[in-house]
C-alpha cells in the first residue's frame, strides 16, 4: 500500500513539474516581449530557455498522462479482444514499450552524463551547461519507464491498466449526460 502511494504521488508530481515548466515557458516568453520594449537595458533571448522548458514539460509530463489515460491509442484490437486476450495484448504492448523506453532512458541519462563530463555548454545568450536541462528528458523517460513497468505489474495480476480505467472515451456512457 506504502509504495502504491509513493508511485501515485512520483507520477503527480512529475505532472506537477511539467505544468511548472510550462509556466516557464509563458515567463521566458514575456520577459521576452516586455525586455523589447526596453532595448538598451534589457536584453532577453527566450528561444533557448523557453525550448529547455519545452522539452522538461514534455517529458515530464509523459508518465502522468499515460496513467490518466490521456495518450492517445489505437484500440482497434483490444475493443474486439476479451478476458485473457486482452490482458496478453496489453501486456505485450507494455513490455514493447517499456523496452523502448529502457533503452532511450539509458540513453538520456549517458547523454547528460557525457555532456556534464565534457562541460557541453549552450550557444546562446546565457551559456547554460547542457547537462542541465537534458536532464529534465532522462527523468522524465525514467518516470514514465517506472509508470510501464507499474501498469505491467498491475495488468499482470489481473488487474484493468489504469489508462484504461481513466480514459473517459472508453467509459460508457450515461443517459442523464445527454438530458
């Protein structure tokens, strides 16, 4: 139970986090356009900062998305699929993808490693050591390649993925919504 609540409160917090760097982005964008209005005093590059923030929210916001039951899927064999079928086509679909992702994590996190060890910097105007936000894309692949192991698991014990529970197109649906 401790750990179901611990992953619960990694994969909203990790929502939280993209959410943030969206707010990021909307800053760098206005201190932009407000630092145009004062040219010799300010000078402001949002280009960078705000496509640092850009990818942190995406991948950060990866793994919960996929426990809301918000990416997008193509059901076509699962809507036609029951019982243990279905439970093999998600658990197929999932080991595939958490394979993937495996191999992008491992990959993220020896990308930050190595731009850290050779001091990669950024060209532009604030010379941000690209260890830095690279590191927003290998946690957020590790988030989400914790998130499909957990539905694995989940799906495995006999259990409906909670992408499917919290997917509001697969419920159905009720006559007083249409009333």
């Amino acid at each position: 139970m401790l750990i179901r609540t611990v992953l619960d409160r990694l994969f909203l917090w990790s929502g939280y986090l993209s959410a943030l760097f969206l707010v990021g982005i909307a800053v760098t964008i206005i201190a932009q356009v407000v630092g145009r209005f004062f040219p010799k005093l300010v000078l402001v590059d949002s280009t960078e900062t705000a496509g640092f923030c850009l990818a942190a929210s995406t991948f950060f916001g990866l793994a919960y998305t996929f426990k809301q039951g918000a990416h997008i899927r193509v059901t076509l064999l699962t809507r036609l699929a029951t019982g243990l079928l279905d439970r093999l086509i998600h658990l197929w679909s999932m080991a595939v993808f958490a394979v993937v992702m495996g191999l992008m994590t491992w990959w993220s996190f020896d990308y930050v490693y190595f731009s850290f060890v050779f001091d990669d910097i950024s060209p532009g105007l604030l010379a941000i050591p690209f260890w830095i936000p690279r590191s927003g894309m290998a946690l957020g692949s590790l988030v989400l390649l914790i998130a499909l192991l957990d539905e694995f698991v989940r799906v495995a014990a006999g259990l409906v993925p909670s992408y499917v529970e919290n997917d509001e197109s697969q419920q159905p649906e009720r006559v007083e919504d249409h009333i």
